[in-house]
C-alpha cells in the first residue's frame, strides 16, 4: 500500500499516481466531499471484484460511480427532465442520483439492478482525478461494509488493523 500525501501543489502529482494506479487495476482511496472512498474502474472486472472482497461487501449490494460532470452523467444512466434538474441544482456535491443504467456500463457492474447511482463530488481533485481517467470510477465509501464510514487515513487503517487485502493507493488530504 503506497500513501501519498496531497497537497495544493502536488494535485497533478497525486492524480497521475492514481491513475496509473487504476489502469493497472488497483484499487484508490482517495478523499471525497464527505468521507473517505474507494475507486476502481469500472470497466475492469478484477478491480471491482477485488474492491467489494476488500470492502466485504456483497456482489448483490449495488455500487456507485463517480463522472465529472452531468453530460459524462448522461452516456452511462438516463437523465429524464427531474434527474437532470435534480443534477443541475445539486451537482457537484454530496448527492447520488439513481437513474435507469445504459448499456454503456459493463455487465458485471450491479447485476440484476436496472439502475446505477452516478455522483459528481464536489472536491477538485477528484473531479480533475475523473477527467484525467477519462471514465467512470466507483464511488463507495472506505469502510468495511457495514461498519462507520473513514474520515481519516487514521481511522481507515484502524478499521482495516491486520488485512493482507488494502488499497494500492492512498490519497491522504487529512481529516
């Protein structure tokens, strides 16, 4: 596990090792407007099988993705009149919309779900870091499925405390 620590003048830096990082189908946690998340791509079966074992959560459990803005929104999930009004007013920011998925997605990604929930966050970085990537990340919170979400790199690795199975990149932006 790699710990990078993000500041205002390393920003570029710290995205061109998460995406490196991703395209080799590692796993990212990575800082959000919220809490702490995970990302993989979601195109790459393996990193999204191995982001829900790290996560212990099940395959049935629904997972979000994160775009940069609500027209990369619109290739992956239908955005009739109130979703896209909803994104708008809203996006970026700690809002997940949940829309009927297009066929753009991967199969693998929610199966059996018709719906996908797609997020724009509002932190820079992040939104930089989808752009840079070119396409959608997973967007889950970084905690073991069930337990209390991680505000900071201290309380992601108390929670993970002796797992072989962690992220490949950490993004340390602080609490």
């Amino acid at each position: 596990m790699e710990e990078f620590k993000l500041t205002s003048k390393n920003e570029a830096e710290a995205i061109k090792k998460a995406v490196v990082c991703l395209r080799k189908g590692g796993i990212l946690l990575y800082p959000t407007d919220t809490c702490y998340g995970l990302a993989a791509d979601i195109f790459n079966e393996t990193a999204f099988r191995k982001l829900y074992q790290l996560k212990e959560m099940s395959y049935t459990k629904p997972i979000s993705i994160m775009v940069s803005s609500l027209n990369e929104a619109k290739e992956y999930g239908q955005f009739f009149d109130v979703a896209a009004g909803v994104a708008k007013n809203f996006w970026p920011g700690p809002l997940t919309i949940i829309v009927n998925k297009k066929s753009a997605l991967p199969p693998f990604l929610n199966i059996g779900a018709d719906t996908i929930g797609i997020r724009v966050v509002d932190f820079s970085f992040v939104r930089d870091l989808v752009g840079a990537y070119d396409f959608p990340l997973t967007t889950t919170s970084a905690n073991i499925s069930g337990k209390k979400e991680c505000y900071s790199i201290a309380d992601f690795k108390k929670q993970f405390k002796g797992r072989l199975l962690m992220p490949d990149l950490v993004i340390d932006a602080g609490k």
